[in-house]
C-alpha cells in the first residue's frame, strides 16, 4: 500500500524481525542457559498451592507477594525467552515488570481482603497448559480447589501463571 504525494510514493516497510515464528511458538529458541536460582519459592505446585492457602487464611500479604518472581528473576531469568522480549517489538523488560508487578500486588491484596478470615485447605492444584522453555517451565490456567472451614469446595483461578525452576515454583501473574 502506497499513496502519492507530490510524485513521492511511500510504501509500508515491515520492520525485520527474524523471530517473528516465536509469537507463533510461545518462546524465543535462542535464550541462553542461565545459571541463577529463584529466591525461595514453594517444592512444588501443591506445595505452593497449601502455601497460598495457609497463606491467605493468615491474612499474610506481604509473606504471598514473597511467591511471586521477583524482578531480577523475571530480568535474568524469564523475560529473555518471552516472545515480547524479542528486538522487533521494542518492548523493554522494566516496561513489561512493571505491568507484572502492578498486576501481582493487586492481586495479592485482593485475594486477602476477598478471601482472609476463612482458613483454607488445599485439595488440588491443576495447570491445564504446561510449555517447557530452556530456563524454566510455565503452568498456565491454574485451578486451585480448596475447601473452606465450613466444609464448602471453591475453585480459585485467580493464580494464572506459575513458573517453575530448578526444583522452586514461584507466581509469575495474577488476575487483578
């Protein structure tokens, strides 16, 4: 598509943006290996589950923003193998943090004003989309089913994604 303007035909130009596949595939395929550990972080998915549990029983918002990935995690770690991190987009990884944390923080407090005060008990965690990227493994559409002291069943999703490394499983996002 072109238009005339005082016999100059301008064309759009796409800009070059050898992986652009990885929009497609969900990672980039050329990250390097990273060495770093999470902080912290829980054993595994029901391990994190009964801690976000024990967690909002305890009305611990602070101790549940500590299960988040962290920003040097999701600087060092995670961002480089996202899709969004690839050159041709222009998105720098403070501006993307930046959303994840806000989106987090919300999270947490609105999960403890909503749920405290009841005390919760995990029966199940289930990730129903697993992706395996070099540096970590990340659950998405999580379901956590817990049971309430009065003995009702409620299905939380409001943890969507969890990243998992090296044996320590950490909240990448939150529903705000």
């Amino acid at each position: 598509l072109g238009h005339e303007k005082e016999g100059v035909t301008h064309r759009y130009v796409p800009l070059v943006d050898p992986e652009s596949l990885s929009a497609v595939t969900g990672r980039r395929t050329g990250a390097p290996r990273v060495s770093k550990r999470f902080a912290g972080g829980a054993r595994g998915l029901d391990d994190l589950g009964r801690t976000i549990c024990r967690l909002i029983s305890h009305e611990r918002q602070d101790s549940l923003e500590l299960l988040c990935v962290r920003q040097d995690e999701f600087r060092d770690i995670l961002w480089r193998e996202f899709p969004q991190s690839r050159p041709a987009t222009g998105i720098h990884w403070s501006d993307a943090w930046f959303f994840a944390m806000t989106r987090n923080r919300k999270g947490c407090s609105q999960a403890v004003r909503d749920l405290a005060g009841t005390t919760y008990d995990l029966v199940r965690v289930r990730a129903d989309s697993t992706l395996r990227y070099r540096n970590f493994t990340l659950h998405t559409r999580i379901t956590l089913t817990v049971r309430g002291d009065a003995g009702d069943t409620l299905n939380w999703d409001w943890v969507r994604a969890v990243v998992a490394r090296k044996g320590a499983y950490k909240i990448l996002s939150l529903k705000d």
